[in-house]
C-alpha cells in the first residue's frame, strides 16, 4: 500500500475512534471536516520517507509520528481560520471549520485534535519503546514553544519580526520536526535529516506567500490576498514577486541538495521536486510573467 494510503487509513482510524458513543456528534463532525478531505498530505508522507529511507524497522511508530504531524497540522489550520486570526470562510476548497460549525466548535475541534495526536504515540503498539520518547519530544519541539508553530502564529502578535524566524517557526518547524521524528523512528541519528526540514519548510512557507498573491482562489481552495490583508510577513512582500519565487527556487535546490546519501535519495529528490512543482507550477509564474530556471535532478 502507497504511504498516503497508508496515512489516510491512519487518520480515519484515529478519527473515528474519536467519534465512539457518547462524544457531542457536531465535536466530532467538526473534527472529520477538519481532516477530510485532506490535502497534499506532504508532511507525513515526508516522514515515511525519511524512516523507509534509513530502514524503517519499526512501522507503527513511524505510523504513528507521521499521523501525529499531520492531525497537529489540521488542528494550525483550523484555529488559522479562526476570526480572531484570519476570518477565512473556506479551507481546501469546502467552507472552513469555523464557517461550517461555528467559532466555539472549532476551537474545542482544534484543541481535540491536539490531544488526538499525542494518543497516536500511546496506542501505537511501537516494537522499540526507547525510541517513543525522542520521537515524541521532536514533535513537540516543532509545534510548541519556543520556535515550533505556535510560536510562529504568535509571531504575527508581535510589532516587529524577522521574516525568516517567523517563517522558521509558523511553517519549517513541522516539516523539520517530519524529517527528525522520521529518522528517529527508524532509529537514525535525526541531525542529518534536519536540513531537508529546514530548507523544504522555508520553501513551503515561501510558497505560500507567492500563491497568496497569485494563485487562482479556486484552486488554491482558499481567499488569497491575506497576508496583506492581515499585515503578516511575507516574501512577495519582502522581496517582490521576481524575488521571491528565485528564493523559492534556491530554497528547493538546497532541499534536495541536504538529503544524506542513502538508498531512499533518489525517490526523496523526486519527491521534493513533485511538491515544488505542485507548490508553484511554472504555468502560473510564467502567467505572472515571472521566468524561472526549475531545479533538474542529476
């Protein structure tokens, strides 16, 4: 079974043990919407591959990780859309949780993922129980404080911030802590694999930003125009269009670049190469009159 299979079974696993009698039926409705239907999944099918890469001998554990990761994302996005934060009505192309079930759901449906997450780790039934608790710890080190997401959101609270810590934090901190927790399953050193984290999450981040100024809003699946809306850091804003989607470039070279050499890289590369091109398809910047020269795998 293909790893994204593999991490929807996952999640609807986890979802609907959520959903057993005697939860409030519009808490877990909320929670399903916030999950399906899911979007690139990229997050978690990162951490796989990052564990199949450096052998993989515990699959529960990376199961659960990459699970873990992704419901704590699902949980950002909803309180993302939340109107003290965005006030965004849609969220990957259906009305977002807030705007289905109401602003109090969808704060007890974030909060409830967060939680859920953290039990994919106590049911996980991993063969190497030394490994749980270095995994555990990467991922809360990429969503909580200091620097993980929840410093990131708070970021936009502040009247000043770097660009690149604030990106660091809302966006690269969970895809760090993907390529970390994934090598740590497997029960590899996690310091190698922490730069295709780094590098892919700034580009993310990146991304993001361009598509936030010219991306169609139906295929985006979202409003665009936020972050000037909003006033948030922003690469397009920082560095024009031009130079942003260069540093987007530049940022996805070096991702693949970082990736240590194991019998997995070959499959890696693709796989960041697929997602960049996903990310900001040369259809669209060559629209925005924006030439680029695309990273060639060797």
């Amino acid at each position: 079974m293909r790893s994204k299979a593999l991490i929807e079974q996952a999640l609807e696993s986890a979802v609907t043990t959520s959903e057993a009698q005697g939860c409030p039926p519009r808490l877990a409705a909320a929670v399903r919407h916030a999950v399906f239907p899911g979007g690139a999944r990229i997050r978690p099918q990162l951490c796989m591959a990052v564990s199949m890469a450096c052998g993989n001998d515990d699959p529960r554990l990376t199961m659960a990780a990459a699970a873990a990761i992704e419901l704590l994302h699902c949980a950002s996005l909803v309180h993302d859309d939340l109107p003290c934060f965005d006030n965004a009505a849609t969220r990957r192309g259906q009305p977002s949780v807030q705007a289905a079930y109401g602003e109090r759901l969808a704060v007890l449906a974030g909060d409830a993922l967060i939680v859920m997450a953290f039990q994919q780790f106590a049911t996980s039934g991993a063969q190497h129980c030394e490994r749980v608790a270095p995994v555990l710890g990467t991922v809360v080190q990429g969503v909580g404080m200091p620097t993980g997401i929840v410093a990131g959101q708070a970021w936009e609270c502040e009247p000043r911030v770097s660009l690149a810590e604030y990106q660091r934090a809302k966006t690269g901190a969970l895809f760090t802590a993907a390529t970390r927790a994934g090598a740590l399953a497997a029960g590899a050193r996690a310091e190698p694999w922490a730069y295709l984290g780094d590098w892919l999450g700034e580009a993310y981040q990146v991304a993001d930003d361009i598509r936030d100024v010219i991306a169609d809003p139906k295929m985006l699946g979202k409003p665009i125009g936020q972050d000037a809306t909003h006033g948030r850091p922003s690469a397009a804003a920082e560095l024009g269009l031009g130079g942003a989607v260069e540093h987007f470039d530049r940022l996805v070279a070096q991702a693949i670049a970082s990736i240590p050499p194991c019998a997995g890289a070959p499959q890696l590369r693709q796989l960041v190469q697929m997602e960049s091109e996903r990310l900001v398809p040369l259809s669209m910047t060559t629209t925005a009159g924006v030439v680029r020269r695309p990273v060639v795998l060797a």
